[in-house]
C-alpha cells in the first residue's frame, strides 16, 4: 500500500533557552 | 539553487531519527527543528543523488516526479537557509 504524500518540511522548530 | 554534491550535513546539527521523523539539535544556534517523513528520508539521504531520491519517493508515494522534484529542491534549499546543510568542501 502506498503511503500518503507529504510535502517534506520542517513541521516544528523551537529555540531552547 | 542547490545542486548535487555541493552541500552537506552541517556537524555542527546532532540528529537523530525518532518515530520516523528526524530531530535536528542546531548546538550553536540553540534551535530544534522536527522533520516530516519525507523530509527525514531527504534528510537522511542528503548525500545522494537528488534524482535517485525523487525516483524514490515518486515511487513510494505514488506522486509525480516533476512534483517530487520541486519540493525536494524546496525543502533542501529551506535547509541550507537554516544552516542545517552547508557548503561541503571543495
């Protein structure tokens, strides 16, 4: 079965303090 | 416009790979970024040819590759502009 495509992306980002 | 060969993962970016999607640890710049799974896979495989990649995620995924291509392109130039990839040495 093929997997649903996704458009690859960053899908979080975060600064650590 | 990125090209094949030219850049690679940044070693100053600590990743690895959880559940399929790739946490990226930028040390200098204090930031974590996740990465879908297409964009782990492209991650991932940084240092392969890009149409190899594109064949391969147009057959998995059943999209068409000119689609594939765009948004690899895309995504890698996103990366390059976060520092997450660099220029590899010459």
């Amino acid at each position: 079965m093929q997997r649903a495509y996704e458009k690859p992306a960053v899908i979080y980002k975060e600064k650590i303090e | 416009m990125y090209e094949d060969g030219r850049y690679k993962r940044n070693p100053d970016v600590s990743w690895r790979v959880i559940e399929g999607q790739a946490v990226l640890v930028h040390n200098r710049e204090g930031e974590i970024e996740v990465l879908n799974e297409v964009g782990t896979y492209l991650w991932e495989h940084a240092d392969e040819p890009l149409e190899q990649l594109v064949g391969n995620i147009s057959r998995d995924y059943g999209v068409a590759p000119e689609e594939a291509r765009r948004d690899a392109l895309e995504f890698y130039e996103s990366m390059v502009a976060s520092g997450a990839l660099v220029a590899a040495e010459t």
